[in-house]
C-alpha cells in the first residue's frame, strides 16, 4: 500500500494481536487528506506495513454493532 | 479476487447499501475449504464481484462487539 497517504486519527481500539505481533486493529483514519473514516484492518508492528480491510461510515459502524448485538456470539 | 474458492456459509448482516447496490456485509465465509471465518467486506449486486474486507475468528468479532459497545457512537 506503498504511496497511500493516511492519518490514524484516533487509536479505537485492538481487537487482537498474532504471535509475529500484527495486530487486527479499529482506528479512526483520514485517507489522502479526507474526512477520516472508521477502519478495521490488519497492522505490522508500529503499523510500518497494513494488510487490507474494510472502512465504515459513523452509521455503518452504528449498525455493525447493532447487528453484532442481535448476535449469539 | 479471481481465482479464490470461497462460500458464503451464513449471510449475517447488511450493513449498509450505496447508490449502485454495492452492500458492505457481515458473512460467515469458508475460503478455500478452510473453517469459516466472519467476514466484513463490500460487494457487488449478487455477489458478483468483491471487494476488499477484513476477516474475524469468533473470538475476534467478540472484541470487535466489546469494542463497539464501550464507543460513544
């Protein structure tokens, strides 16, 4: 992801962390200068290197959780 | 993602659908004929086509819901 420009916003939350330390992180993340958007994506250590994930509105993010609390897990 | 094996094993939620019918979603996905992992990624109308996303043991999406249920969203 060489040349992307982003800014970590604010540091949500770790949902976990792997044994080469990588860690599936949530993050509120400014991508190329735009009004940031949450993100959950996989990070290297001191987040030198990311893996792809998926971003998500305030909204989208609301009904994540919504549909996460109607679940059995 | 030409190429990949994959079968959505539950359709979880919808989060959200933009103007074109592109879903963001929450899925129950095998890939490759491993055990099924959530999945939160965008698609195409009738799956036709992914988009990139990130994938979650149970564990995992456990955090995530955690996690969201301590945020002021």
């Amino acid at each position: 992801m060489a040349g992307i420009k982003y800014n970590i916003v604010k540091e949500v939350g770790v949902v976990s962390e792997n044994s080469s330390g990588w860690t599936k992180e949530i993050n509120l993340i400014s991508w190329n200068d735009r009004a940031p958007k949450y993100d959950i994506r996989d990070w290297a250590p001191g987040h030198e290197k990311m893996g792809k994930g998926v971003t998500l509105s305030a909204d989208e993010l609301r009904e994540l959780k919504r549909i996460l609390n109607e679940m059995d897990i």
